[in-house]
C-alpha cells in the first residue's frame, strides 16, 4: 500500500475514537465518575485529575498490549502459513469490519453492539480482580484499574481490535489502538462546559456522517487491494 494509506489508518482510529465518545462515555463514565466519587468519600490527597489521567493511562495501555497482541497473531499467521492469500483473508475481514465501523460513525447502523457479546465469557474472569483496587486511594492504584477495565467488553474496541488484525507486526497493531485510545481520551476527561462542547461537536450529524464515510472509503480501499 503507498505510504499516504498506512499513515492514514491512524489518522482514522483516531478520529473512530474522538467520534465513539458517546459509546465511551456509557461504558466508562460511570467508572470514571465512581473513581472520582471513590476519591471524595476516602479524603485522599491525590486529586481526581490524577487518579482520572491514571485511569486513562491503564485503559489506553490494555489497548495497546491487545493491539500488539492480535496485530503479531495476525502478522505471525502470514509467516507460518507461507501463503499469500492468508494475508488477503485478514485484509478482508479488516475491511469488512471497518466499513462496519464506518457504518456505525455515520449512525447508519448500529449492528456493533452485538460483538460485545464475545468478551462477556472473558470478563467474567477479569471483573472480580478489579475489585482488588477498588477503592482508588493513589494514581498508582488507577493504573492497573484502568488496565483491567481497558477489557470491558465493548463493540467499538473489539472491531478496533479485528481491524488490526490485517496489521504487518505487532508495532503496527500497537500504534493503531494507541491511536484509537488517545482518540476516546478527551471523551472522558472533559467535564463541565468542555464536555458539553465536544459532545454537541462529537454529536453533529454532519461531522459523524463525513467522518463515518471517510472510515467506509477508506475501508472499500483496503477491500480493493486485498482482491
């Protein structure tokens, strides 16, 4: 692919997590809130702008690790497969979840939700080990919080996730949901008027419609090549 498209997937998971702030702020929200709540009633030091930024530290970072996880199975099923059509299966699929994506941005559909269904079983073995940090009494404590909470089972995430399978390597898998991550940040750091603002922008029709077709051309594009 030429070097505009490969720079331009980051771009894209970005800007698929800056406009899924609504979806991140349902999911997450009330963890944040509860974080913040949690500071409050044990009078601790540690400001809730610290305990916030570490939760949002451990939850972008559990994106990181599964990004490179899935983008070196993806990458690592090439290579010992020998065969060229197994990198143009993973393309397709890639493509055909984020044309999905797109889909969803623009508010066409809004068929993602089912996927969550498939990190329920995990979950189950995850959430009760978040209980060992809760309550958050340092921003030390928020991180590995925010880690395990990076694995709540959430449709936005997983297609992320399916989308780095079509990824070269496991850096590559790892950039990409850092920069989905970073894209959900300002979602849940904004409070008060700021919050207000960026949720009237994340939500204009426009703006989601354009971004949510920028997501499906350049989905039709990856399509494209891989046949």
């Amino acid at each position: 692919m030429p070097e505009w498209f490969d720079h331009s997937q980051y771009l894209v998971a970005f800007l698929t997590g800056l406009l899924g702030g609504v979806h991140c702020l349902g999911m997450c929200g009330g963890i944040v809130g509860a974080l913040t709540l949690n500071t409050h009633q044990n009078k601790q030091k540690t400001s809730i702008l610290a305990i916030t930024l570490g939760y949002n530290l451990g939850r972008i970072s559990g994106y990181v690790v599964a990004g490179a996880i899935v983008g070196f199975l993806g990458s690592s099923l090439v290579d010992l497969s020998g065969i060229q059509s197994a990198q143009q299966v993973l393309a397709i699929v890639a493509s055909v979840f984020m044309i999905a994506l797109g889909f969803y941005l623009a508010g066409i559909w809004n068929g993602l939700a089912r996927i969550e269904i498939i990190g329920q079983v995990l979950w189950k073995y995850i959430q009760p080990v978040t209980k060992r940090f809760i309550p958050v009494q340092s921003f030390q404590q928020a991180i590995p919080l925010g880690f395990l909470w990076g694995w709540l089972p959430c449709g936005l995430v997983y297609t992320a996730l399916i989308w780095t399978l079509s990824a070269q390597s496991a850096i590559q898998g790892a950039l990409i949901m850092l920069a989905f991550g970073l894209g959900t940040l300002p979602n849940l750091l904004a409070m008060g008027v700021a919050a207000a603002q960026l949720s009237k922008w994340v939500n204009n029709p426009r703006i989601r419609l354009m971004a949510g077709l920028l997501v499906v051309c350049l989905g039709v594009i990856t399509l494209w090549r891989a046949f």
